[in-house]
C-alpha cells in the first residue's frame, strides 16, 4: 500500500496505489473495499515521483471524488470521476 489518501469530501473514505507486479508493476489507485478506482491499462506513475512527487491525488468534485493523476505511458495528467461502492470507516 502507497500513498494513502483520505477522501476530502468526507474524510472517512481512503483510496490507495497498489503496486501490480504481475501486470509489469503498473501501479493502480484503489478505494479501500479494494475495487479499483483507476482506469483498467493506466498506469499511475510519474517519473517526477523519483523526486518526491505525488503521481495522484484526491479532490472534491461536483459529481463525487475525482482523482488527478499522471498516466506513467505518456505522463499527460488525466482527471477522472469515481463513485465507488465503499465500506466507510466508521
């Protein structure tokens, strides 16, 4: 598990990046009922992050959280919405 973010819209739900080593070690943000939050084939990786940058972070959109993120293939920002189903903490 890196980078754990908590949710700023509600500050209960967490999302993480998961390492997949059997996928070539692409790396995927997860929401923490473990579905993936990320688009399938994305990678969330940024070479700037050998610097200590973030490869993505969480924000507060209109339609439920949205996630900014750098697709490690072409590292072009990409911002997506997510409404997973989560278990939240209580």
């Amino acid at each position: 598990m890196l980078e754990l973010q908590v949710s700023p819209s509600d500050g209960k739900s967490a999302f993480y990046c998961e390492s997949r080593p059997t996928e070539g070690g692409r790396y995927v943000v997860m929401s923490e009922s473990g579905s993936e939050a990320s688009p399938e084939g994305h990678n969330v990786r940024t070479r700037v992050h050998e610097y200590g940058g973030g490869a993505w972070c969480l924000l507060e959109g209109t339609g439920g959280e949205e996630i900014l993120y750098s697709n490690f293939s072409d590292q072009r920002p990409q911002l997506i919405t997510i409404v997973p189903t989560l278990t939240r903490i209580p």
